[in-house]
C-alpha cells in the first residue's frame, strides 16, 4: 500500500477552509491559481508515492553511518533527494530571481506535508534547506545571496542549522561556539555542535551549516549570538566546492527513529565562516529561520500521521476477526476501530486545516506587509507545531494499535512511524517551549491576538447556528470558554503562573480551533456528507476535551511546588 | 542511576489504601504480616536494582536470535533468571504443597512490578510460568501437577502460551490447530502459532507449552477449542527432559521493543501433547491464565511507568537549562517539567493502587470463596490491565519529553522504555477488547458490580467532605457523572453502542477510581504532606478528563457508521 497523496483535501481545504483564495488575489501570490495549485499537488503527490514512499523502510533498515570520517547515506536516497531537487520542490517557496518558484507558504506547507508523510527522513533533509534559504534571503549580504541560493535551491548544495551544544539546547543563550575574526572579513569558528540533522551527505556537492557562535565582543545570553554561514567545501573563485573546511561530523546518533537521516555530533576548529546578518544578531535571524521550520516540523508530524493512518486503514479493511455488526466485514467495521481511524482521520484533518491556515498567515503577510496577518501567523505557529506533532504521535500510536499484535512487529511498517515521528514533539523547541512562547511572547499584546481569533471562531459559529444547532452551539461555547481561561491567563504577570498550564492551554486553543475549522467544512459541505460527519464525530467526541485541558490551564503554579524535589524521588 | 524500588509507596498502599490487612486476615493469607511483606518487598527489590536493571539496556542491544534453530538469549538473562528462580519469585503466590510460597497476589503484584520496572523483557519470562502455573493448579490432572507444578515454580522448567494464529488474534475461536488422539491418553497438536513469548531459552532446561487446539469433534468457534501440554522435551518416566517433541521456533519477530524476549512462530508437526482440563472446555482454562495474566500486564505496563520515571527524574535533577523561577535550578523547577513530572507520578500512584487493588480482590476471592470479591476482581481486571498499560506508554513518553532531545537518543535509554512498555497496551488482549469485555461480559450483572464500586468512591468522599472538600467534592462529582454513563451503558441492549464508547468509558473509570485511591492516601496522610500535594495534583488537574471521557462513551454507534468505509478512504 504506497502512499496515497490526500490532493482532495488539500482541495478542499484550500478551497473552502483557509481561504487561499485571498492569497491568490495578492500581487505576490498572483500565480497560485486553482489550475496551478491543483497541478503542484498532483505532481508532488506523484514523486511522494512513487519515489519517496518507497525508501521509507528501506532508510530504517539501512541507517546512514560513519565511516572514516564519512557519512554513507541509506540506499535510495541520494535518487530521491534528486528528485525532489529536480521537481524544484526545495526552492517552492523560494523567491524566483534566486531561482524558487516564489508560490505560497500554504502550497509550500501541503507539498512538504505529502514528501513527509511519504519518508520522513527523506524530507527532512529539503526542510532544512528551505529554513537556511528563508533565513539567507531575509538576512544575508548580496554576497552570500548570490552565491548560496541558487544552489541551495536547485538542490545542488544543502543547508542545515547549528544552534544546540550540549549544555545549550532549550536553553540556546547558554552557548559557547566562538567565532574570531580573522581580518579579511571571514570568521574562526570553534565549538561543538550537537543533533545536527542531515550533517553531511555522500550524494550532495557541498553542505552549507547555518551555525550560531559568539563573537569576542558579544554578551552572555541570546543578544551576544551571531549567525555564519560555515560551508563543508570553501567555495572557490568560481562558486565551486574548493578546499575543505576546518570542520567534521564527530559522531552519529543512534537514535529511536529517522534512522535515515544522519544526526550528527559536529566539531569546528577554526572553520572559516561568513557572518549572516548583524553583529550579535543572530538569534534575529535564527528566529526567521525556525518560525517557519517550526511551522515546517508541525507538518512533519501531520504528515506521519497521514502516512500512519493510510497504513493502518489498509490493514483495517483487510483484516477479519470475528463477526461484525455489518457481519461479516472487515475489523474496520468493528466500533472500536471505527473510533480509533475517525479520532485519526478527524485530528488529522483539523491539524490540516491549523497548518495551511498559519501558511495562509504567513503568505499574506507576506504579501501584504500587514502587522495583523504578521501577528496571526506567529500566534499559529507554536499551535501548529504542537498540535501537528502531537497528532503524529498519537495518530501513530493508534495506527499501531489497529494493528493489533502486527502493529509491533517491525515489518509491518507501523511500528516505524511511532518511532520517526516522536523527535517531532522535541526538535525545534519542545512542544512545551512552544507552548511557553504561546503564553508568554505572543500574548505580549495583552492577548489580543488570541481574542480575535475566538471573536472570529464565535462570529462563524454564530453565524450558522440556525442551520447546525449541535455543532455551532458546541463549538461557541468551548471558545467561550477558551476565552474565560485566556483571560485568566494575561491577566497572570507572573510568567510562571502561566507556564505552569501553558501545554493544557495550547492543545486546547488547538481542540477549539480544530473544531471551528471542521464546522467550516461541514458548513461548505451543506452539513450531509462525509466531512460533516467527521466533522460531527469530532465536534462532539473530541471537542470537550477542551473543558479539562482549560481546568489545567488555570490551575496555576503553586501546587507544582508543593511537593519538594526530595518528596519527587520518594 | 539504577531503579529504586518504591517499597514505601507499596508499603502505604498495602497499609492504608488498599486494605491488605484484611487478606493478612484471612487463614489462607495468615502468613502475610507486615513484617513478612516488608521482608519480601525488600528483597525483591534488591534483586530488582542489583540484578535486573544491568540487564535492561544489553537486553534491548543485543537481541534475542536464532541460530540454525536454536534460540540464542542475550548476554546476562541466564543469571538473571537464575536469580528470579532462586530467589522463589516465580512460585511467589503458587501453593506451597508444590513448592510455592503462597504469598497473596496482591504481593506478587509489587513484586512483578519491581522486576518489570528493572527489565520488562526479563521479567516477562516468569510471568509466563505464573500464568501457566495457575492454569495448571485449576484444571490440570493430578498426574500433570505432580510432575510440572514443582519444577516450574523452582523454575528448572518454564512455561508459555499458545494462542494465537495468524488468522486467529483478537477472535481466539478461529484458531485452527488440531489435536487428534493418539489412542494412549495423549494427542498429536498440529498446527502454526503465532506471537509466543519466551518461545525458547538456552538457558532453562525445557519448555512448556500450553497449547490451544481443536479436538476432532470440537465444533467451531471457542467452545470447541481444548487446552494441552506440549512440552518441548517429553519428561521421561522419571520426569527429566528426554526426547524432543514434534515442535520448532519457525523464526523471532523483529519487534520495536522487549528485544530480549524471544517472541516465536511455532510449528507443532504432529507434537505429542496432554490434554489440560475437560475436552472443549480451553477457553475456561486459558481463562483463568489471562485473568491473572491480565492483571500481570497492567504491571508490566506500571513498572515500566515506574522506571521510565526514575529515570527521567534523575535526568531532570541533574539537567541545567536556563534560569529557573527557584533560581539557577535544575530543569525540574521549570513549571512544564514539574507538570510532566508530577503527571507521572500521580498517574503512577494511581495505577498502582488500582492493581494492588485488583490483587487484594483476587486474594479475598479466593480465601473467602465469596461470589462478590470474585466479581470485583473480574471487574477490576480490564481496568488494572488497560490503565496499567496505557500509563506505561503515557508515562515513559513524558519521560522521553522530559530528557529533550537526549530522549530520542537511545544511549540514554528513556527511548527503550517507550518502545518496551508499547506491546503491553496490545498483548493479553488488546486494550480495546479489555474495554468491551469492562462493558460487556463485566455489566451482564446489569451493571452491580460498577455501581457498588461506584457507591463506595461516594460514600468514601462524603464521609471527608468536611475535612476535604474541594477534593472530596471533585471526586464525588465526578462519581456521580460515572453513575449516570454506567445507567446508560446497561441500558443500551445492541452491545455495539456500548462497545462504540467502551475505551473512553473504561478510562473515565480508571480516571475516577484513581481519584478516589488518591483521596484515601491524602485522608490517610491527614491532608498534609507530599501524597496529599500529589492527590491534589491528580484530582485538580487530571481528574477532570472524566467528563469529556463519559461524553465520549455515550456517543453511541450510530455516529461510526455514517462515514462509509469509502470515504475512510477518500
């Protein structure tokens, strides 16, 4: 059972949903008609299930290693890597006088989203480089620009990020990487660079690392952090790979899952690297760079659960044991396995609808330089990153599950995605980092960002109460609800107070906003058809999670302290 | 940091929540004084931290394998075993006229979930035999007794469980090995079984195989299914291993965890076997295994919550990331660690009051042979398995976020407990099928047994209302809210609306009862100190998940089935 792109629903979706009409109708995004979106997702569909899904299991049975000093890649992926450089998939979103397509962030989010759901590892090697292409375009010199993006975005060279050293993970400021000038405006860049993901290749001509370190001059924490670019290869006079760089993969990880795609311990020894962006500016620039891979990562675990779902349907309607209620059908017609593939397929279809709605938010803010659209798109991202990753991992989980006993056993593939997509909650600021960042700097605004969501999650639910008294009344009362525990929570100065239910708190604005999205649809539907049901299975079994979450989220601080760290180990 | 055995939480448990006095009561138990109980705890685990925990980690890297035919364990579990058996472990709560110790269940539950914290894939071996070595005590013949009883308990033999077929997982009754008698009182089992833990060893002398299987007139389904000894060497007549019996291991799984337990394919060509019990009557012997096998599980999955906490508490105390809100502190005054941690915790001291809860019912049930504890142990069961379980996963998946990005490196070994601990959530019946049996088989009583215990969680918070009301209040609440699910579950006739909700309900029962066994320590604690901060903790922030948990199991069928197996496609 390959990969099945879900192009419908991205359709749908588009269509209907999040509205990428408006981003069509921008002068930017002029391009990202109909005609044109449905041929990109029908194309990426194509090289996802017959190019990508193919090297799923094959990367896990086949991690990449460390040999002499040089990393050897799992069989097949240099032929898929190509493939999606040749489809001009990294660069889609790039802008096109470096050579991208310039489409939307929200097309963008449903290509990455199919790749991911194909293999995993694979796709994490373009996400990295559509990071290192956003961060260069924003931030470096026309220098660097014209050398690094064009092959960034063919696919000829790759980029990764470098910001965690092993005392400095969550905590990035606490990092010791230095970098000293060595007079002909290049930098020595000397540290120790832990996690690195796709460090090195045998399949790609050069590797650039985006690494972060601090000059001689900058101060402790986050503002004494600069930004270089730091290749494997010095380019030479030409553009050309030239000499190697002071430089080395040190070691890879054994890690529970992505076996395919190399984590590295990096080590530089004076490396030569060029500064990206201001002085002491580098966090500025990294922030450019993870906001859009976090919301890159949340798609990531989207798009394992869609792969995770596919699989476990394909077994469910295979698989008999027992007698039915429908006789003698398949155990997908058992109840508890019809519940467990529609929490599936409904969590998957409202984490779609949260990520292509913070591409959207980003492609109009984008096209329209408005501070609100801007605003919008940064509250959505630690939701959508959370709430896709968490997603992946229980949608994995209950793919698993609905294997029953097979599901344990490695070859049946089910196993793999549980594994893959479990870093997702944990790489590019724990699920609980973005949670925190949700709380604290995008309710900076007093909340008020949060509030015109739920004003706008009520006015749509209000405004078709007639037509679907159920659903729109169930999903006005839970944003009402959100909103009670909203303001509770700015009203809270102390940060802590907030934290200590910043992770009920988000996945709730994600509950609430999974439902609006799929009232949406059951709207656009006429409320009969198959989305409005999934919808009302959501609505109505999923949906009051939100009450305990919002319980939690206002619980506060003080009893986290109440029991001491000695009575923790009691 | 190797496991630490949380002998003074079973120690409080026994003492003031779960009532193990009254077993110590009764003559069969007399043996089972505080002292007596004590000794045993700490013994046990001793042999939990000492012996069992080195084997942990080599276990899960170097597998279980079979070379030309034979089964070759991994480094370490033959000493490992060897302790477990000298150390009378095995026979904990076996009669003592073979050999066993007698000792109530309800030790043996602290006592499995020590071992299984330590090493899940070794302890699984023994939990095995005691399953085997209750099925044997009930039904077998006194000529079979007499011969495996006292060499499984002192552990020279070991035992297994056949059920499963390829074809015959969840629906046991579709099983289609034969047994034809071979006209001298034995039969010839023919026939494929699939998922047989511990299969082989080369470390214990023989293997006993307890085998379902069809007799020539069994008709279909499970009720023509008979149970038999297959031995994988024939005792000769002096009960020594003598000639090899017509079976193989076929081949091991490649599992996503508990690598160090052989999980087998068998072939039985004709195995010459004993009958177990009446012809037909199987299912009633293999009963009374799973029951307890059942509740053995749900330790599985605690001990594993148990040492997956440990483990990331002590990373947690040690990990420095960022300025804490007590200072330069560990990572464990951060409010969301503390909330993952305290999570664990709770869930942890919750999980295990209900499976020594479980093993008290069991002990009174059979020391007083009253009808009323043996229904309570049959509805405890389902609760302890598929809580016990579900809190392994949830946990050791906190415990995996709480070590960041280390977590999903395998050295550090938070990742093993994740993939170990995932199987127990499936094998011994899935927990969806522990979930049907809860509201089918468990409520054929039209549903006393739940609410008399849903009368005491009442009457026991009513009568600390005064003392503790917002925690006494909460849990009675949310009792009452049971109450009202209960009624609608017994009244529903077509199995199929009750089994459409029957995993969220069977949760919501867990969440309540939980609650109430963390309300009995915090009024026995006197409403100060750490368990009463960690009931608390439970009842303020967990316990709310009951209401959205009953809105789910009152959903009913209908709204499964009104999205065709289509459009689950689409």
């Amino acid at each position: 059972m390959p990969y099945r792109a879900p192009v419908s629903d991205f359709r749908f979706l588009f269509d209907h949903v999040v509205g990428l009409d408006q981003v069509a109708a921008t002068d930017l995004f002029a391009e990202a008609t109909p005609d044109m979106v449905e041929a990109i997702l029908n194309e990426a569909g194509r090289l996802s299930s017959e190019v990508l899904d193919p090297l799923q299991r094959a990367g896990d049975l086949n991690p990449a290693v460390l040999e002499n000093g040089k990393v050897r890649c799992s069989p097949g992926f240099a032929e898929g890597y190509r493939a999606i450089a040749e489809g001009g998939w990294i660069g889609i979103s790039a802008r096109p006088e470096s050579g991208g397509m310039g489409l939307p962030m929200a097309v963008t989010t449903a290509v990455n989203e199919m790749m991911a759901g194909a293999c995993l590892a694979m796709q994490l090697n373009p996400l990295m480089s559509q990071g290192q292409i956003e961060a260069l375009e924003h931030h470096a010199s026309d220098e660097i620009k014209a050398l690094y993006l064009p092959k960034l975005i063919s696919g000829e060279w790759h980029g990764t990020m470098n910001l965690t050293e092993p005392q400095a993970g969550s905590d990035v400021g606490a990092l010791r990487s230095k970098a000293v000038p060595n007079g002909d405006g290049t930098y020595a860049i000397t540290g120790t660079k832990i996690f690195i993901s796709w460090a090195d290749t045998d399949f790609i001509a050069n590797t650039c690392h985006l690494v972060l370190a601090r000059l001689p001059d900058g101060v402790r924490g986050t503002k004494g952090i600069s930004l270089f670019m730091v290749p494997k290869l010095i380019p030479d006079e030409n553009g050309n790979p030239g000499q190697a760089n002071n430089l080395k993969v040190v070691s890879l990880e054994h890690k529970m899952g992505l076996h395919a795609s190399p984590t590295a311990v990096m080590e530089y020894e004076g490396a030569t690297g060029w500064l990206v962006g201001e002085p002491h500016q580098g966090m500025k620039a990294m922030f450019t760079m993870m906001n859009n891979a976090r919301l890159g990562v949340g798609v990531q675990g989207l798009g394992a659960a869609e792969g995770a779902y596919q699989h476990a349907l394909a077994y469910a309607l295979e698989r008999k044991q027992g007698r039915t209620p429908l006789g003698d059908g398949t155990i997908a017609d058992h109840a508890d396995v019809r519940r467990m593939l529609l929490t599936m397929k409904s969590e998957i279809h409202a984490a779609r609808a949260i990520t292509l709605a913070c591409g959207v938010a980003i492609d109009m803010a984008n096209a329209t330089a408005q501070a609100d659209w801007k605003t919008r798109a940064a509250f959505l991202t630690p939701i959508a990153k959370a709430y896709g990753t968490d997603t992946g991992t229980k949608v994995a989980n209950l793919g698993l599950q609905v294997h029953g006993g097979m599901g344990y056993i490695e070859e049946t593939g089910a196993a793999q995605y549980v594994r893959d997509v479990r870093v997702t909650e944990i790489y590019e600021g724990t699920n609980g980092i973005q949670s925190m960042d949700l709380v604290a700097r995008k309710m900076v605004d007093g909340g008020e960002m949060a509030f015109r969501l739920i004003d706008e999650i009520e006015g749509a639910a209000e405004a078709v109460r007639g037509d679907f008294p159920d659903m729109a009344g169930a999903v006005w009362d839970a944003a009402e609800t959100l909103r009670e525990a909203t303001e509770w929570l700015v009203s809270q100065d102390d940060m802590n107070e907030r934290f200590a239910g910043a992770v009920p708190y988000q996945k709730a604005f994600a509950r609430v906003l999974g439902a609006h999205f799929h009232l949406k649809s059951a709207v656009a539907e006429g409320g009969a058809g198959p989305r409005s049901e999934l919808a009302r299975f959501y609505i109505s079994r999923l949906l009051p999670e939100h009450a305990a979450m919002l319980i939690h989220a206002k619980a506060g601080a003080k009893g986290l302290y109440s029991i001491s760290v000695d009575d923790l180990s009691a």
